[in-house]
C-alpha cells in the first residue's frame, strides 16, 4: 500500500508498473478469455478500480447494462473493515448473481473479493490481476503476480522525470 508520503509499505518488496496502454491489452486479454463464457446479461464493476475494465470488457462483450458496487476497505492510508458503500441493485442480488459478470483491477488479499462474492454468488468473477492469497476467489484473470508485489495501476501515476540509472561516469 503506498503511504502518504508516497513510499510503498515495507510488505512490498516489488513493483509491477502499468501503462494505460498495457492495462487496455490485459483488459482486451481479459474479455477474449470470458468471451464464450457467458453470455453474462450485465456487468457489475468493483469501484473504483474495476470501473476501467468493466468499461473495457462491456463494450468488447456487446452488454450495455453496467452496475456499480462500491467497497471501501482504506481509510487514510490504512487498510480497516470492509464497508459496502453501494450495493447493486435489488434486481442483480435477488438473482444472486446470475447471468451477471463482476469485474475488478486485481485481486490481492481477496477480502473485497469475499464481500462481493457473499452478495453475488452465482456470478462470474473476473479480474485483470491477481495476487495467489486472492486468486481462488475470482473465477477468471490474466495475469498473476506475486503477493510482495505493488501494482501501479496508470490512473495512480503521472509522467515525470527519470533519472539514468549510472550517472555516465566510468571507471
């Protein structure tokens, strides 16, 4: 998790950085291995990150139906209970979930996984990562990363200088 100051929790030994490029291909993967799958009726995007590839995945899968669920987990930099800010609506939970895609960024400790699941849990769970203590929870994803890996998602980062790795200077 980064901090406030901008460093990443010390449980992150590695980082995985993400164009807005890169992500729309893991998106575009994403959909070709749920393409088949279905046909799912609506969309149920993880907000905030699951917003981009359920735009993503919808619109390459035909649905035009896209509900949101918005789980908070992090208040001021700290990860606390799980709250459901906005369930989906009573249409999609009567169903438990059936005929419904829920899509997400990644799932990493799966405990946002868990909340979604218990509410919708006939439905297809997909996400564009995943860590392996979150993994068993989503149904499908594209791409696994280890657990000690921070997960730069492109709408979490700006351009900016980089600087050389060596200073030119030889020896």
């Amino acid at each position: 998790m980064v901090k406030q100051d901008g460093d990443v929790d010390e449980r992150y030994q590695m980082g995985f950085h993400v164009s807005w490029d890169q992500f729309h291909r893991d998106a575009r993967a994403l959909t070709w291995r749920l393409n088949g799958l279905g046909p799912f009726e609506k969309v149920v995007a993880v907000t905030r990150g699951g917003l981009v590839p359920a735009a993503i995945v919808a619109r390459e899968l035909g649905v035009r139906v896209i509900e949101t669920i918005c789980v908070a987990s992090y208040a001021y930099g700290k990860q606390g209970e799980m709250q459901v800010l906005k369930g989906p609506s009573a249409e999609i939970t009567e169903s438990g979930g059936e005929g419904v895609l829920i899509v997400d960024d990644l799932v990493d400790t799966g405990a946002t996984a868990k909340v979604v699941r218990g509410l919708l849990p006939k439905a297809h769970f997909a996400t564009v990562y995943a860590k392996p203590k979150g993994v068993e929870l989503v149904d499908t994803f594209i791409t696994e990363v280890s657990q000690d890996t921070w997960i730069y998602l492109p709408w979490d980062m700006s351009l900016q200088f980089a600087p050389p790795i060596t200073d030119g200077a030889t020896g």
